[in-house]
C-alpha cells in the first residue's frame, strides 16, 4: 500500500512545482527516463506472476509493453431495449498492467462490469488494497439489469499490483475463478467416433460484411464470437498519466463492436477525445443518427486531459460504421496550439 500512495505523491509533488503545461513527454519527476514509447518490457516473471494472481492467462503486446487479462461477465444476461446482446458487445472488463516510462513503478489499470450493488463493495474492497478509483458511470441506456463501469489503478511493482487486484476481486463475480464454468459437453469427434459435430452459432465473421466494413471504416477489426469489434488508438498524441506512457493496450482507444447482423446491426462504443474534440465528434454522431450516451473521464491526472464518450445505434451495419468513422474524422485536428506527434 505505501509504495502505491509515495508514487502517487512524488508524482504530484513534481506536477506541481512545474511551471509548463504538462503535455508531452516524460513529466519533469522522470527526467532521465527513457524517450517517449519506450517503456520498459515487463519480464517473463513479471508476466507469470500477474496470470498466477489472477488465475487466467492473459495477452502481452509487446510494441506496447503492457499486459491485458480480459474480464468478461458471462454470469450475466443483459439485453437492450428488451433484445438479447452478446457479452462481447461491450460487458467484458479488462485489466492492464506496465511500466512507467522510467521503470522504477509500474501501472495497473481497469475497466470493471457491475451490477448497481456490486459497485460500492468493489470500490471499498480496491481502497482497502491500496487502489484507487479513477471513475464510475455507465456505458449504455435500455440495458437491462442496469450496468456500471468502475475504472481501478495502482502503482507499484507488476506482481504486487495484480495480487492486490485479485484480491479486491476475491468475492467478486469479475475474478476468473468465480466465472460460470463454458458450458456443453465434450465433442463427439474427441471422444473416438467418427460422427460429424454439430456446427456453432455464427460469429461476427458470417453475420457482417466484414470487407465492406473495413473499407468504411478505413481499419481492420477483431471477431469475437457473434460481435465484430474495431479499437483504435491516438497515435497522434502521447498521453502521460503518473509517468506511464497510456497507449491502446492500457485503455487510451476508440472503439466500435457490431452485434446482430449486416442488415440489422447493434453498434455500441467509446471515443477517446482531447476536450475540444468532445463537441465535434458528439456533432457527427449525431448527424449520423447515433445515440450519445455518456461523456467523462477514464483517468487521473493524465496529461492532456483526455475525455470518453460513449454511444450506441440500431440500424444497416454499414450506415452505423460510417458514424464511428465521422467520429473518428474529428479526432487529431489540433486545435488549440496542442503539439501533436508527427
């Protein structure tokens, strides 16, 4: 807990006695750090210890130095104006952890799915391990049971940070431990006969016109399952919350995942904004008849600040991909004198 709190207050401590806007680069406090992207690897121990405390294997993205174990709440059933929709639609929380810029500490943080109740035991069991909580709010309207997002972080060495938040998650239905077991039994064709198996549900690969998509969209996206998902990071801009480097992998992105079908699609999603791209991008959505339903913050203390909106539209798949990317047209103008990366 102490080193979590001193890394807090040492940051703090230099944030303010600097005398020019914090926006890019390392922070005064770390001036012999290493250059802008070139955060320090976490090692293979490192990367054990976090997937052993959270009881899960987890992915590393190495360009980004940052650890992620996705956080899914397959114990629920949420639809959306009474319609069922897939978990993967935007009800799977993550954790992310890195270094700082410097090495010297390292950075846990998260995106948690609730249920109302489980909000504030959550909340005090992370305080209780020296966690902190940087933002609680939704992420959609007509959802039911009602969903929150509750961001956690942490600063401190990478398999204390995880330990401390499997244990805030001990008698939470967000640990891995205390997910339903994937139910359906063991294929005919792994048990020694020859019988054909029953094929699976369609995932977003069969549902969507992935190509046509992608060309609206101008990037490639990810299936998962039913749902079909775009992230995006802000790789115009370097963004430093207490001396770690905020990057895709740890949560700076814009997002759009499609559920339903090509025809008749579901898009829900997050857009990473500086604060004067917030009434740009509200003002393409809506030009494109999508459904702004919440502005706020992620993170503390990063430098620039930077702002999230979320939305959610019903309609052809390919009119709701070209809102996400009139959306997208709006971010890196830089507007203000902002220095921006070349």
């Amino acid at each position: 807990m102490s080193d979590s709190r001193f890394s807090r207050r040492d940051w703090l401590k230099t944030t303010a006695l600097a005398t020019t806007p914090l926006l890019l680069g390392p922070l005064p406090s770390f001036a012999e750090a290493p250059a802008p992207g070139n955060t320090p690897p976490l090692s293979a121990a490192d990367i054990a210890a976090i997937e052993a405390a959270m009881g899960k294997k987890g992915a590393y993205v190495e360009a980004q130095a940052t650890h992620s174990t996705p956080l899914p709440r397959n114990d629920l059933k949420v639809t959306i104006k009474g319609e069922p929709v897939p978990i993967s639609f935007g009800f799977g929380g993550w954790v992310a952890i890195k270094h700082t810029l410097d090495g010297k500490s390292a950075m846990l943080m998260s995106d948690t799915v609730l249920l109302q109740e489980e909000v504030n035991p959550l909340m005090s069991a992370a305080l209780a391990q020296g966690l902190e909580i940087g933002a609680v709010h939704n992420h959609f309207f007509y959802e039911e049971p009602r969903i929150f997002y509750m961001h956690i972080h942490g600063m401190g060495a990478p398999a204390e940070l995880a330990r401390k938040f499997a244990a805030a998650l001990k008698d939470s239905k967000l640990l891995p431990a205390n997910q339903p077991k994937p139910s359906g039994g063991t294929p005919a064709a792994q048990v020694g006969n020859n019988a054909t198996p029953a094929p699976g549900p369609p995932t977003g690969k069969e549902l969507f016109d992935i190509p046509a998509l992608d060309k609206v969209v101008q990037y490639q996206g990810t299936v998962n399952g039913p749902t079909y998902k775009y992230t995006v990071g802000r790789a115009d801009l370097q963004s430093v919350m207490m001396g770690t480097e905020m990057t895709a992998a740890i949560g700076l992105n814009s997002w759009a995942a499609f559920a339903g079908k090509q025809a008749d699609a579901h898009v829900a999603g997050d857009i990473a904004m500086l604060e004067h791209e917030v009434n740009p991008v509200i003002k393409a959505l809506r030009a494109h008849q999508l459904e702004v339903v919440a502005v706020h913050n992620h993170m503390l203390f990063d430098q620039p600040r930077m702002m999230f909106l979320h939305y959610y539209g019903r309609g052809p798949a390919a009119q709701l991909a070209a809102g996400f990317r009139a959306a997208l047209d709006q971010l890196g103008k830089g507007k203000t004198g902002m220095k921006m990366k070349h």
